[in-house]
C-alpha cells in the first residue's frame, strides 16, 4: 500500500468509485461487471436435514424420531426434499426460480470442531490448522483482487464488532459497518466549528504517516485512511435510499436492512459478510431451531424483496452457510451434535433454480454424518466465476464441478 | 463455562462432551493433544457438573462414577482428576505460555519465549499469579520488541485515555463505550473469547474510538471526565509546546516524526483555538495510529 496520503487523496478516493444510483449498472472494471456476493454465515452449525428435508426417506425419519415433526407444514420442493416449515419466503422464491439448493456442501476431513470448521470455510483450506496475523480470507483475497483493479470498497462486514477472518485480506483493510449513524466522523459540533474540527482531524490522520518498515503502523493508519474514506461516502451516498420491503425487527433483520442500503446506494461494495449466530442446536432443538430459521427467512425475504424492487436483484448473489451440519441421528437430549455435510442456498440474479448436486447417502455415513458430496470451494469458484473475480489468485487453483448460474 | 458449554445437560449415561473438547481444545492444550476418546472418556468424568441458578452444583446422581482412561491414565476419574491431568500434560505450559505471552507481549511470541515461560510456569508449581507475575517484571515485557508492537483493546484505549491523563471519569460511561467498540465486559462473543490485536480494529471501531475521543474531551456522553482538557494543557503556551504536552500525557511522548508534525500543525490551526481547543487537540491525538498501540 502506498502511505503518502494527503488529505485531498482520501477525499479523491472517497469518490473514486462512480456512483451507481438508479440507472444501476457500475462498470468501472474492464470487462468486468458490478456482480455483488452477499455471505450469509449461520454459526454454530445447523442442521442441514431438518432445513432441506429428505422428506422420503425413512432412515431420516427413522435416525431422529422426535426431530422429523418438521415434516409437518414443510414445504414440498419435488424430488423427494421439502423445505423446514419456517422458510415460507424461501420456499417461494425457489418455486420463482430465484432460488438454488447445492446438496451435500463439505470438504473431505471434515472437523467436527466449530473455530476450526469456519476457520477452514473462511480460509478456503481444508488443511488450515491456526491462524496466524498472515492468514488471509477468501472474501480478503477477492477484495484485494478487485481493490488492485480499481474497487474502491469492494468488501465490507456487516453487524459484527471484530472483523471474521473470512474479510481478512493482504493489503486492503475490509469495513466493517455496525450502525449507520456511528459510521462517521463526530465532532464538537455545539461549538459551531464541527466542519473546522472534521477537517482538522482528517489532515492529521492524512499526515500521520508511520515509518517504513512498520507493519502494524501501515496497518493502523490504512484503517484510518478506509474509515475515514468510507465515511466520506457514506454522508454523500446514502442519503437517497429508501427501503422498499418491510424488514423485521430482528437482529438479522436490522443487519440486512443496513447492508440493502448499502448494496442499492453504490458504495461500491462487491463482497459483503454477514451473521447469524444460535445454530448449536444440542438441547432441544425443535423451537430453537424454528425460531432461527424463521428468523433467517423474514429477514432473507425481506432483502430478496428489497433488492428486486429496487433493480438490484439480478446482480447480487446470496449464499447461504454453516460450518458445517449435524449428525443425522438426534441425541438424547433431543438436539443433534456437531456433524458434516450440509445443504446451502444460494439466491439472486441469473441462479438456475432447483436443487443441485446430488445428496449425501443417508445409508453411507462416515461417523455417524454425511459425507460431502460437493467441495465448497468449487461452490466459491462458482460464486466467483460470477463476479468475474480470478478464482486461481482467490483459490489457488481451479475448482469445477459446480455451475449454478444460468 | 458449565452453562456456556452445555454441561448442564452432561448425565451418567447420556454425556455431553462440549466442556470437555472445549476444555482441551481452547483452554488447556490445543489442537492434536489429546484424541477423540480422550474427549468421550472426560466427558463422562464432568457428568454432574450443574448449575443451581448462578452457583455450580454437582448433582452426585448424575455423576457417571465408573472407570475412565484419559491420557492412557485409567481410574474412576471425577472431573477435578481430569483437570489436574490436563494441565500436567507438558503441551499445556507450551500452550498457556503461548497465550499469556500472545495477550502480554508479542503476537506473535519465539518459540524460545514460549518454553522459557512454560518452564517458569512449572517451576512456579503451576502457579498462573506467580507466574504472570514475572513476566511483567521481565526484561522481555519492557523489550524494544513488545513495545506497542499490538493493537489495543476497547478497555485498554477507553481506560488508558482516562487514566493516561491522570483524570477521572464515569466508569459505567467507559464500559458501555468499550462495550459498543466490541468489547463488552465479562462478554466475550464466544466460548472461544475475543480474537485480540488486529481484529479489534475495523473501520467502524476506529470511528468509534475517535467519536468517543471527541465526545470525551468535549464534556459530552456523561464522562464527565475530570481534570478538564483546559486544565490538563493549561502549563503549555505555544501550540508546539501544547501538541508536544498533549503527546507526553496520552502517549508517553513516544510518537512518529510525522505525527508529531500533524499535531503541531493542528495545534496551530483555528480548530486548537478557544474553550474547546485543548479538547480539540486530545481529541487528535486519539487519532494516531500511535494511539491504538499497547
């Protein structure tokens, strides 16, 4: 990264990006396009049979008895499988064609610990052991990918205080946004001189350049020089928007709300991380596990509908994903334990619909849990693939297998 | 841990191994120290470890008290004994050593800082005072090396703006600040805990932190902090001398040249001027990179 800025530089990259607005269509990238991905991440694992129901098959009623009461209101989706009763919007958009099932997401060794499975989702190395203040994400590295193309704000995190490590990129520092309105520079505007202040403080994050060779002051001065940037353009971008879906007032409702202004207001944002937490499901799970997926559902529907109406839909991809699933037979405390393979949605522009893949053999367990019959990362060369984003420099290498867009 | 860890549910017969895998796996060894079994054997050892509201309860009924092999030792373990095992496995003074100096010193600590330290662990009878104790005498905790070489945490930013100064301010004010820059006390995200140092710090967090500079010096958000920015500057008459005592009292005077250049020029600028100006200028200060370093 380059550190001689001045203020006028951060200013200028504040505007770098060329807005958007209603007439859509960002093309600042030779060749490329303005594609966006939207990671859904649900943690703690969930349960991928009682999301995607195997409806006939009677080892899966048969392995958790008191569990299959999902079967009842589910959603028919042909094939044999059927959606849990909670994912109604989910369930309509893959009837629209607006929506994709991959069966069987998982890499071979799976880890049944949950640090070390997502680690291995976000690093996109089935191999990762530990991380180490040089371990990159695949959304970090794409969003260098784009950033040394010209992107300005190409990645951005949505509603966590810490930056996931799947954002962690090399040499572009990825937002993170909580709350719009803690997303700017305050300053001590009762005394009238706020902008004076504002200024002021920009020039000395603008001068306070560390020396060379210091590497966790590169760091902290480019977050300064992102954030301050990002506020920039957020007081001039965000201003027009106006949700068009009613958004339910949950925790996963008033992150999507935020990252649909986001996605409509031509922030620039190409690569966006989001979360929902609670999935550990090994008490109880039948209510838990409703709640959060109708939780996931109002929410998800909400943003489909948001985007769709605002034109938006047809070039942004959800995926939705767990670390991993859970073990096919429920436990005595009618919860399910940490498994493997899983199912995972994939919604927006351009998806073919249905379910993809083949699903993992409920009579060829490995341990007690599926195995995989789709390695994920050939679900995220897919994904990039879609944004025109270099899989190799992403992956590392090639990974086919998966092709979900029309 | 017992109610984060599911231990509550943990009964003779139907074991739940959350605690014990996430005693081995994040507490006490790490990763490839110990086997699947291990995990299923203690698991057993900890049935009976409940909850009675807030307190611990063992509830002898559920307690699976049969024999146990864990490590290769094989006895009617409790969990007190599975305890006491882990933590004289020799990985677990490497692992503890790691995290200690990790949190204290380095990110990314020596493998000869690590056994040294795990060494002075076991010598100090496993002792974790004593031992963190002499760390933070060492000459390795006032090294060159560790010197701001991490970024700090919420408290460490929100409590050292205060007491850096010699001030006083609301203590609930500061925890919520810290709360809302991520760290919330007594809160971490996970079981696993907080990830530290750089993943403190994104964009959002920095606005936070330098919102909250601003707000406190400013005698807004109920800090009420205590000398005032005036009084706490009022010694120094240029703007060079004012930027300069602004640096010794937040950051020691330790400071780039370049960031010593940014602050005089805007001690000398129309925003360091009149009754909010020294609040002004701790508000910059705040805005180093320097600032975000322990």
């Amino acid at each position: 990264m380059n550190f001689a800025l001045t203020r006028r530089d951060l200013l200028r990259r504040a505007a770098a990006v060329p807005l958007a607005g209603a007439a859509g269509g960002l093309r600042w990238l030779p060749g490329g396009d303005d594609a966006a991905l939207v990671v859904l991440e649900l943690e703690g694992g969930n349960d991928g049979l009682n999301t995607v129901i195997p409806l006939d098959d009677a080892r899966w009623a048969a392995a958790r008895p008191q569990l299959a009461q999902v079967r009842n209101g589910a959603h028919a989706l042909g094939g044999g499988f059927a959606l849990h009763p909670a994912l109604a919007a989910l369930a309509r958009r893959c009837r629209d064609g607006q929506a994709a099932i991959v069966h069987g997401a998982g890499y071979p060794g799976p880890d049944r610990s949950h640090f070390r499975s997502r680690d291995i989702w976000h690093v996109a190395d089935p191999a990762h052991v530990a991380a180490t203040a040089a371990t990159t994400g695949w959304l970090g590295r794409a969003a260098d990918w784009l950033a040394a193309r010209g992107a300005a704000v190409p990645g951005l995190g949505v509603g966590s205080d810490q930056l996931p490590l799947v954002l962690q990129g090399r040499s572009v520092v990825v937002p993170v946004l909580q709350r719009l309105q803690d997303y700017q520079l305050l300053t001590d505007a009762a005394e009238g001189k706020g902008a004076l202040r504002r200024e002021a403080v920009l020039e000395v994050v603008a001068g306070a350049r560390p020396p060379a060779g210091d590497a966790l002051g590169a760091f902290l001065a480019e977050v300064a020089a992102t954030a301050v940037a990002g506020a920039e353009r957020l007081r001039e971008r965000l201003a027009a928007y106006r949700p068009r879906a009613q958004y339910p007032d949950t925790e996963l409702g008033r992150k999507l709300a935020l990252l649909a202004r986001v996605l409509v207001s031509g922030f620039g944002t190409r690569l966006a991380h989001v979360t929902l937490g609670g999935f550990d499901t090994h008490a109880r799970q039948l209510p838990a596990h409703d709640a959060l997926l109708r939780q996931l559902d109002g929410a998800l529907g909400a943003l489909l509908g948001d985007l769709d109406a605002h034109g938006a839909l047809g070039r942004t991809v959800v995926l939705v994903h767990s670390e991993f699933g859970r073990r096919v037979a429920q436990n005595k405390s009618q919860g399910t334990d940490h498994g493997a393979a899983a199912p995972v949605f994939v919604c927006g522009g351009g998806v073919k619909p249905g379910c993809h893949g083949r699903a993992p053999d409920l009579g060829d367990l490995d341990q007690g849990d599926l195995r995989a019959t789709c390695d994920f990362r050939a679900l995220y060369a897919a994904l990039l693939r879609r944004l025109r984003v270099d899989e190799v420099a992403v992956l590392g290498a090639r990974h086919d297998g998966v092709d979900l867009f029309a | 841990m017992v109610r984060w860890l599911d231990n509550d549910t943990n009964r003779k017969g139907r074991p739940n191994e959350n605690f014990a895998r996430e005693l081995f796996e994040l507490f006490a060894l790490g990763r490839g120290h110990y086997t699947e079994a291990d995990v299923r054997e203690a698991a057993r050892a900890f049935t009976g470890w409940h909850l009675d509201g807030e307190c611990f309860r063992f509830a002898a009924g559920q307690h699976d008290g049969g024999a146990k092999t864990v490590f290769g030792h094989a006895g009617a373990f409790g969990g007190e004994q599975i305890v006491a095992l882990t933590v004289q496995r020799p990985e677990s003074a490497r692992f503890l050593a790691r995290k200690w100096l990790a949190a204290f010193v380095h990110p990314e600590p020596e493998p000869a800082e690590v056994e040294a330290l795990a060494r002075a662990y076991e010598a100090n009878d496993r002792d974790v005072g004593r031992t963190l104790a002499a760390l933070l005498r060492s000459r390795l905790f006032f090294s060159a090396r560790a010197f701001r070489s991490m970024v700090a945490g919420p408290l460490d930013f929100v409590v050292g703006a205060v007491r850096s100064l010699g001030a006083r301010a609301a203590p609930v004010r500061l925890a919520a600040a810290a709360a809302a820059m991520g760290q919330a006390l007594g809160e971490p995200p996970s079981v696993e805990g907080w990830r530290g140092d750089r993943a403190w710090l994104t964009s959002a967090t920095w606005l936070l932190r330098v919102n909250f500079a601003a707000e406190l010096f400013a005698g807004r958000g109920g800090y009420a902090l205590a000398p005032a920015p005036d009084a706490l500057l009022a010694d120094a008459r240029t703007p060079d001398e004012r930027a300069d005592l602004a640096l010794e009292l937040l950051l020691d005077g330790v400071a780039s040249d370049a960031a010593r250049r940014a602050l005089r020029a805007f001690a000398a600028g129309p925003a360091a001027q009149g009754r909010s100006g020294a609040g002004a200028l701790l508000h910059a200060v705040l805005s180093l990179p320097e600032a975000h370093r322990r």
